[in-house]
C-alpha cells in the first residue's frame, strides 16, 4: 500500500471513528499495538498532533502489519 492510500483510508477512518473531516490529514506514525493500532496524524501541517486507536480490522485497513507489535515505549 502506497502512503497515499494508506493517508485516505486513515482519512476515513479518523471520519467514521471521530467526526473529524480532515481533507490535509498528514500521518505522523502508525504502528501495531497490543489489541490494534494506533495512528498519530495532524490534520494539517503545523496542527499538533492527535492519536487514534484502532481496532485489529481497522489497522489491517490502513495497512498497519498486525502480526509484529511495536515494542512498548517506556517511560524515563
């Protein structure tokens, strides 16, 4: 999947998931986690940046690789 097509389909799914029309939608990082996935993204350059997470069917949609999980990032 082309980052393209993977910034349209996060695009429907920050629409579905939290009413946010984010056309200039920019992903930041997006990545497995334990249950699902998780996408830092801005909805334009510039804006700070927000999370969402995702369901195991929604990460494999925006084309997150569910069989590896990031490592936990810890603190300090």
């Amino acid at each position: 999947m082309s980052d393209e097509e993977q910034r349209q389909r996060v695009i429907e799914v920050v629409l579905r998931e939290k009413g946010e029309d984010c056309p200039e939608l920019v992903v930041v990082r997006a990545g497995a986690r334990l249950g699902g996935g998780l996408v830092d993204y801005r909805c334009k350059e510039g804006d700070p940046s927000d999370s969402l997470m995702l369901t195991p069917e929604d990460a494999r949609y925006v084309g997150i690789d569910m069989s590896v999980p990031d490592p936990p990032e810890t603190g300090g």
